[in-house]
C-alpha cells in the first residue's frame, strides 16, 4: 500500500470516529488533537480499526507515532507493504 | 417507618411530588401530543421488523431524530438506551418551563427503570468478533461504558451537565414506574430538588428478547402487524417487543407553585412488592396487593380510582392473573374505566410503565379514557367488564389514574397520580 492509500484509509476511520469534524483542511504535519475532537476511546478506535482491516498490531509503546497523519502514514508504512487498499 | 402506616406524608407540602414536565418517544409518536392523538384515534405503532438470526418479525419502533439533542459523534460513541433517554430527558426538560441555565445541576437526579441493559452490545461485539475467528483481541474498549447498568442515566447526565446522583433502577417490566417511584423517593428524602425519572428501553435491538420469547411460546405472530398486539382478547398470542421511553421532570409542589409551573398531576400512591413464588408466572394476590397498598398510601378507596391503565401484555396466563387482581380490587364497578396501551405500541419493556401512565394523563383535561384496540372477542376468563374496548370513552371525571406494572421475577408495582386542581389544592 503506497503512503497515499494508507492517508486514504487513516482519513476514512478518522470520518468514522469524528464524523461531526469536517476534515477537509486536515493538515498533516499537526497534531490530530488540535484540529479534532478526539479522546483517548477515539484514538482507541483508530487503532482497532487499523487491526480489524488489515490485522496490524500495533503495541502502547507506539501509540505516540500515531500523533499526526504524517508520522501514522510513516509508521504505517512498512506495516502495511503488502496489505491491499 | 418514617409515615404511620407506610403512608403519604400529604400534610406537608413539600412531601407532595408533581409532574412539571413529560418528554417522550413511543412507536406511535415523538411527543406527548402525538402519542396522545394517536391513542385516541387508534393508531397502533407495530410495524414489520426484522433482526438478526430471528428474521422476519414483528415490533414496536421508535423514530425520533436522535441529532436533535446528540451529536453525531455522541450517538456513534453511546447506545440506543442513551439516545432514547437523552430525547426523552431534553424534552421533558424543555416542556417543563425551567430555565436550564440557572437551574443547580448538583441538585439534580436521574433515575431511569430499565428492563435489562448491555445485552445489545455484548450481541453485537460477539457477531464482530465472530468475523474474526473470535479474536477477542479486537472486542471494543468501547463494550464497557456501553453496558455499565447505568449507562441511559449516565448518557443523560452528560447531555445535560447534570451533577447530581444518577442511577437505573433494574426492575424487569415494572421499571417505569419503579423509576418514577425512586424520584420521587429522593425529592421527599431531599436528596435533589428535581428528578428526571421514568423508563427506557433498547430491547428491540437484542436479537436476544425475540428468541427468548419465541422459545417460551410467548412471541406474537400475525399477518398485519398493527392487529398482533392483543390484550385480554381471546387470539392473542403473545408479545410484541417495543422500544421507546418516558421521562418526567418531578419536583416538590412548592418548587413547582413557586416557579407558576404547569402541573400534569401529583404522585399521591405507589407501592412495589415481590410475588416470591415463580420466575416467570406472575401471582394475582401479590399483584392486588401491591394495588391496594399504593390506595392506602393515597389515603384513598379503590371507589375513587377513575382508570386503572392495566400492565397485560398479551400472554396467556398474564392477561388472565391481572384481570383477577384488578378484579379482586376493584370489583365490577362501570364508573371505572380500564384500559391498555400494550395494545397499540407492543410491550416496550422498560419504558412501558412509564409510556402506559403518560400517555393517560392526558385524561385529566380532555376526559376521556383511550381504548384497547384489537379487543375483538374478549376473553371471558379476563372478565373485566369495564375494560374500554377499540374506541375511546368519555368520562365524567377523571380525578386518579392507577397504572400497573409488573414484570419476571415476580415484582409488582403501582403508581397513582392525581388530578391538580390548583388552588383548591394549596
């Protein structure tokens, strides 16, 4: 999966989990926390999301990569080679 | 024993509790005015349904807007209990004529009888997981919060900032009125100044109740859904699940007069009691009991009860065990007047209580006495003869309402509200 698929995919979950959010102006290199309201059950979401559609793990101790949409994509990378969109 | 006799403490004002405000959603209408024309014009609210490994069916559903007091985010992140609760709760907040913004929230309680809570998620999160090879690595961190027992009270505290105490009251069907009863409790214990109290239920979404009731004989069945619902006539066939709620705002009648609240009618009986004899069959001795015992908390004969909304639910046995408990208390009197509301909504379960007596209060203005529809042939072993069968009845007075309620387990309960007549009164 290429780092624009995988936005694809973050950008979907977050409409899922933020679906009052408009987030057309998401900028990725800021945090998600200052443009949406997101706790930490929503953050939760995004990270069983992620295990549900493509079975990646991902441990507590890397939840801080999951800050901004440009470290997920990063972070994701390597996880998600082989996955398909 | 705080009163003589378990009785009302009617002598002082500030031990009368009055309803100042009704918020509803039933599956024949979204407010108080809704659900009232159409209990008058015999408009039921049964419609086809259909769930999970059931099928085909038949139920009761509720269609409010959710989004009219939730987020999208909020109805994503709670349960259908929550939503029903937090509709019905800002309505009765806003018909009650309190300004909200200055009202103490820390003075505020919650309390909502619930049939049975949690058994909708937990459904859910096992047919997910069921996709999944039953990985339970990916069961919801969201299943907790959702089935704590006292998430719909919960969810409403947070709609509405409220501080004060919260809880749901478990108590089978009879939860409405036990949710009713524990405001009220806590007004003339001083715990909060005001109550929002009733019943909800979700049970349409468990795929669990349905089969249930399948497997005990006791699901109804019939080719038009609106005619399936049918107390005390001799085709019934048993039950038609509803989902739905009722909440009150209730305070303290000097709280009420102070602030030139309108007044629905004063709590003036009510009594719970516990039949102790089958998990399922219900106990008419224990039921006319519990009857009697919210009269004499009244301080009043069963002579003066105008409509009795009765609680049968279309079941075999239960029709019959109500009718002689309502029979053995009030007799064959025909200036009283009985009816059911099971038979145009289906049974919403913790919400039924609470929607059966809501939806007649309306009685106390307009006088009338809605019907039991679908009563085509009387069972002659429900022998009631003043029940109000298929069209409304004007009455020539309507002073108290009794509503029954009762549920598994055997647990009984009672509710009689007055008519407020005002000055007269003070």
């Amino acid at each position: 999966m290429s780092a624009d698929q995988i936005r694809q995919v973050i950008m979907k979950i977050l409409c899922r989990i933020a679906p009052d959010n408009d987030l057309t102006a998401l900028k990725d290199e800021v945090p998600f926390r200052e443009q949406m309201e997101l706790d930490s059950m929503d953050f939760l979401d995004i990270v069983m999301e992620l295990r549900k559609l493509y079975r990646v793990q991902i441990p507590e101790e890397d939840y801080g990569f999951l800050n901004t949409m440009a470290s997920t994509v990063q972070y994701l990378i390597p996880k998600l080679q082989t996955a398909t969109a | 024993m705080l009163f003589e006799g378990g009785g009302s403490p009617m002598s002082d004002p500030n031990q009368r509790i009055v309803i100042t405000g009704i918020g509803l959603t039933s599956p024949n209408g979204n407010s108080l005015a809704e659900f009232r024309a159409n209990l008058l014009a015999g408009k039921s609210g049964v419609s086809n349904y259909e769930i999970r490994y059931i099928g085909e069916t038949l139920a009761g559903v509720c269609n409010f807007d959710p989004l009219r007091y939730q987020k999208r985010k909020d109805v994503r992140r709670g349960t259908r209990a929550g939503s029903i609760a937090i509709y019905c709760a800002n309505e009765a907040v806003q018909q009650s004529g309190l300004s909200w913004p200055d009202v103490p929230k820390n003075r505020v309680g919650v309390f909502i009888g619930i049939t049975e809570h949690g058994n909708v998620e937990t459904e859910n999160e096992i047919f997910e997981i069921s996709k999944f090879n039953y990985d339970t690595s990916v069961w919801s961190h969201h299943h907790n919060p959702r089935t704590v027992a006292n998430s719909p009270a919960g969810e409403v505290t947070l709609s509405l900032g409220i501080t004060g105490p919260h809880l749901c009251i478990g108590a089978a069907c009879a939860a409405g009125n036990a949710g009713f009863i524990q405001g009220l409790q806590m007004l003339r214990l001083g715990e909060v100044d005001l109550a929002i109290a009733g019943g909800v239920s979700e049970s349409i979404h468990t795929f669990g109740i349905f089969a249930g009731f399948k497997s005990q004989g006791a699901l109804a069945t019939n080719p038009e859904p609106t005619r399936a619902s049918r107390p005390f006539d001799l085709d019934r066939n048993g039950i038609v699940v509803a989902e739905g709620g009722g909440l009150l705002t209730l305070e303290r009648l000097p709280d009420a007069l102070r602030r030139g609240a309108r007044i629905y009618g004063e709590i003036v009986g009510h009594a719970m009691n516990s039949d102790a004899t089958d998990f399922v069959l219900p106990d008419p001795t224990r039921q006319a009991e519990c009857m009697r015992l919210a009269l004499q908390r009244a301080g009043i004969g069963p002579e003066s009860i105008d409509l009795v909304s009765s609680h049968a639910t279309a079941t075999e046995q239960g029709d019959i065990e109500e009718s002689q408990a309502i029979h053995s208390v009030f007799g064959d009197r025909m200036s009283l007047a009985i009816n059911n509301t099971k038979s145009f909504i289906g049974h919403a379960m913790g919400a039924a209580g609470a929607l059966e007596l809501l939806g007649n209060l309306p009685a106390f203005d307009d006088h009338f006495a809605h019907a039991t529809i679908n009563l085509d042939q009387p069972d002659p072993r429900c022998a009631l003869p003043q029940i109000v069968a298929n069209t409304p009845r004007k009455m020539d007075r309507v002073e108290y309402i009794l509503n029954n309620s009762f549920g598994m387990l055997g647990i009984n309960s009672a509710v009689i509200v007055k008519r407020y007549s005002g000055d007269q009164e003070e």
